[in-house]
C-alpha cells in the first residue's frame, strides 16, 4: 500500500503473486473465477494509483498472446495445455451459427428470447423462449435473456439503470474514502460487479465468449447472493467511515 505499483515491471511482480492461486483455480477447471480474480486485482491496482496507461498496456499485450495461442490451436495444430471446451466456448461464443444445434445453440436461443422481448416485452412469466426450456441454464449464467425476453427493451434499461447507479456509489465510495485500504476495497468490489456484469450480459447477446460467470444479484445461487451481499456490506462500511465516530 506504501509503495506505488508504477511500472511495468512491478505489475508483471505484483501479478506473479497470484499466479499460483489463479492456476490452482484454473486447474478445477473454474475458468471464469480465475477471470474475475484477474479482474478485481486489476481494479485495484489501478485504485492504487498505478498508471491507466500501464494497466492497458499490459493488458493489451495479454491479449496479444492468447489470440496468437489462438490462432496457432485453431489453424496450425499447435497444441496447448487447456480445456478443449473453453476453447469451444469461444469460438461458437462469438459465431454460434457455426454450430447452431450444438455448441453453439444456447447462445443463439438466448439471442432469440432477447430480441423477441421487443420494446415493453411479453410480460412476466409469459417468455415462450424460456418457458418452453429452449434456453439452457436459463436461471444461472443466461438470466438476463429471460429478462430481455420477459421485460422488454425500455424496462432491460431500467434493469441496467439500478446496476449503473451500484456501481457508481462504489466509485464514490472508493474516491471518498478515508484510508487506502477503503479505497482498495471498494475498488475492487467495484471490478468485480462491473466485470461480472458485463460478461454475463455480453454472452447471452453472443458479444463476449460464454464463460460461466453470474449475473450478479439476478442469478440463481446461494454462494454468489451471499458474496455480492458480503461485498456491498464492505463499501457500506467503506462509506460510513468517511465520517469520523464519536462513540
């Protein structure tokens, strides 16, 4: 917390600190945990005060090499030292048309539902792409295309209204903090819900590969409720401590 993280070198050292953790998790295989650890410890370096520009590079370089990985699985038979299926994953995440009955058919049902939720929606309960059980995992990973199909376009936004307005009282809550540890910790709540978010609703509209990572506060599942409900009492207590205690 003393020592800014301020250049490349320090954040390729700060991030070797979590490779071993990562890897264990990865080795589960849970890749999309090991995604939002990535993503946590990312935010908080930057709310550390370490350079946008550092971070961005370094990411950028990151996904230099793994679409080279890529590219050498896909078209010259390099073999890597992964899960077949993430890679499965990826690719029928962002063209489902290739394989529209089988990896690719959950994405492309979930863009269905969506797309046939119109403008006010069909109604709660009255989804027919859900109902029917065309939508795999439709309570877990792909909750929000029954929220698309259900609500609508104009009550979606309403949804993602209530998310925006979460995420910037832990923008607030990091950049008023009293201490840096306040500041770290609301911070990398704040990476977690973004991140989360984004992927999860990027992969049932087939923009962003299909990963596994919940729609926070929506999806079902009792461990993730209870950890989003831990890490919003984290920036209340973050928040209230801005003000100094008497008693």
């Amino acid at each position: 917390l003393d020592r800014p993280v301020d250049s490349i070198f320090s954040i390729v050292a700060f991030y070797s600190w979590l490779a071993v953790p990562a890897f264990l998790i990865l080795k589960q295989p849970d890749l999309g945990t090991t995604l939002v650890i990535i993503a946590i410890v990312t935010g908080m370096l930057y709310f550390a005060g370490t350079p946008a520009k550092s971070i961005f590079s370094l990411v950028l370089v990151g996904i230099i090499i793994v679409g080279l990985l890529l590219w050498l699985y896909l078209y010259v038979g390099v073999p890597l030292p992964i899960e077949e299926h993430w890679i499965d994953r990826l690719v029928t995440g962002f063209n489902p048309e290739k394989d529209p009955l089988g990896k690719g058919y959950q994405v492309l049902q979930s863009k269905i539902a969506i797309g046939s939720g119109s403008v006010w929606g069909k109604g709660l309960g009255k989804g027919t792409q859900n109902r029917l059980d065309f939508i795999p995992h439709q309570e877990t990973d792909f909750i929000f295309s029954v929220v698309g199909e259900e609500l609508g376009f104009v009550r979606t936004t309403i949804v993602l209204g209530v998310y925006v307005l979460i995420l910037i009282r832990c923008l607030i809550a990091a950049v008023t903090s009293a201490d840096k540890e306040g500041t770290l910790i609301a911070g990398g709540v704040l990476s977690m819900l973004l991140f989360q978010s984004m992927v999860n609703i990027g992969m049932t509209m087939g923009i962003m590969p299909v990963t596994g990572i919940p729609l926070p506060f929506l999806s079902y599942g009792g461990t993730a409720s209870v950890v989003n409900a831990f890490a919003i009492g984290l920036v209340l207590n973050v928040g209230w401590k801005r003000h100094k205690i008497l008693f």
